[in-house]
C-alpha cells in the first residue's frame, strides 16, 4: 500500500462537538494525500461515534496515562511520511494548508536531498487574540530557549518520531523537550515555512494556573539537559535586557497583541 504523504493525528478523550470541528477541517482540505489517525482514550460521550464515515480515517482505542502517551501511541499506528498533531479544538487555517506545506516540503527534498528537513513548521492563528503569530524562520540555541514553534504547526518525519518519541514525564512540555532532542539530537535541521497552519483556540491543558508553573519547573530542567550552564545565563540575561516578560503580557493582551506580532512579522522577515 503507497504511504500517505501525511498522518494527521487526533489524540481525544470526550471531546464533545470539539473532535468533529477538528476532524472536518482536516477532511475539507484540498490536497488529499494524508489520513486522520484518532487516538481515543475509551470516551464516554459519543463523540468518537459521531464521526464521519470516511475512509481516510483510522480510529484507535487504547488507555493511556495522558497526552503525551496517547500521541506516542498514535505514532505508532502513523503510516504518512510527515506528521502533524492537531487537538481537539485546533483547526487548520484554511482548506490549502496541506497544499501550501506539501509544496514547501517537495521544494526542500528536491533542493537539498537526503538532507532535507526532518521538522518543517510555520504559524500560528491564536483565537483569543484574533491574531496571526509568526513563528521565528531561523531556529538556533536561542531560539530553542527562548521558544520554540507551536506543536500544532510543525509537521515532523516519521522517521524522526520512530527514533525516539515524546518522555510522558514530562507533564506539560513533552513536546518542547523532544523538539530540543531533535534539534540538539536528532539533526532535524527545522525549516520555517510562511504558513499559517493551524487555528489554536487556546487556555487548554498547559494553560491552567497548576500546569503554568509546572511548565516553569519543567523548562529549567529540559534545557539543563541540552545547554550549559553559560548558555543558560547568557539567555537569560538577554531576555531580561530586552524586556521579554513586558513583551510577553504585550502579546497576549487582546488590545495590543495585533500590532505586536506586526512588529514582530516585520522583524523575522528582514532578519
């Protein structure tokens, strides 16, 4: 059987209305070549029933012990060369994502190789500020510090989630712990493309008050894992000269955050 070109992965638990929104913004995309894989953890409220009846999606029940466990999971039934993790609620931005990133992924295997890419990501629409937040186009040890791309918009090879998949530890920031072992590790070489991928609808489950701080404690310890001891200071002192905390309530305030991530857009481009 030809593999798919992309596994769009689905991981839910009584997700309500929020799974079909999710799962019909993949379906009404115009390029084709991809499955919907469902990761469900046994839900109680027919939602994983109220699917559509589609080929292109393969639904999974497995228990699991959260998030990030359920998306290792779902790796392992992924048969597309590239994956994308959307949660329930998170939706592609319009109906020619897939087209736009299989365009920029065929440029960059053609251009470069066996060298390619293994991690290609791009922006992000943030609904409680109703705008678009570009994500940084070139990826460094700063950067990696500092933030890295939002998981919704970062398609990664199968081949790179088969080496190794995300730590279930880590709570919060598994995601942001394997994107550093890819980068530091795995030689992903992530390559930024001018997308708007993903739809994030936001104060989800690494957003509550307990999981803000936990996300805190977990940074410390990941980057800890990847940077020394100099880079760390050197970082830090960086953000706290350019005023990164004022800028972080600047571009999250409703008022605001628009002209921010102008600015910001404006920035990465000349960069």
């Amino acid at each position: 059987m030809k593999q798919s070109r992309f596994s769009i992965i689905v991981v839910c638990l009584n997700a309500g209305n929020k799974l079909t929104e999710t799962v019909n913004s993949i379906l009404g995309q115009t390029y084709t070549d991809y499955e919907i894989v469902v990761k469900d953890g046994f839900s109680k409220d027919g939602s994983v029933e109220s699917l559509p009846i589609n080929e292109k999606i393969r639904i999974y029940r497995e228990k699991d012990t959260g998030i990030y466990e359920a998306m290792n999971q779902a790796i392992e039934k992924a048969q597309g060369q590239y994956l994308l993790f959307l949660n329930c609620g998170d939706l592609f931005h319009d109906n020619t994502v897939l087209e736009q990133v299989n365009r920029c992924i065929t440029e960059d295997e053609r251009d470069n190789g066996k060298q390619h890419a293994l991690i290609y990501y791009g922006n992000t629409y943030t609904a409680l500020t109703d705008t678009v937040v570009a994500s940084n186009p070139h990826i460094d040890a700063f950067a990696c510090y500092r933030n890295v791309p939002c998981h919704q918009t970062c398609f990664y090879a199968l081949s790179l989630m088969r080496r190794r998949a995300y730590l279930p530890e880590y709570k919060v920031r598994a995601d942001y712990e394997h994107f550093l072992w890819s980068y530091f590790v795995g030689e992903a070489r992530p390559k930024y493309m001018n997308v708007t991928v993903a739809d994030y609808e936001g104060g989800g489950f690494s957003e509550t008050k307990e999981n803000v701080k936990r996300s805190k404690k977990e940074h410390t310890e990941i980057v800890r894992k990847y940077m020394t001891s100099g880079q760390i200071l050197k970082y830090k002192l960086i953000l706290w000269i350019t005023l990164a905390p004022l800028r972080s309530r600047i571009a999250q305030n409703e008022k605001w955050s628009g002209m921010y991530n102008k600015m910001k857009d404006l920035l990465y481009q000349r960069k």
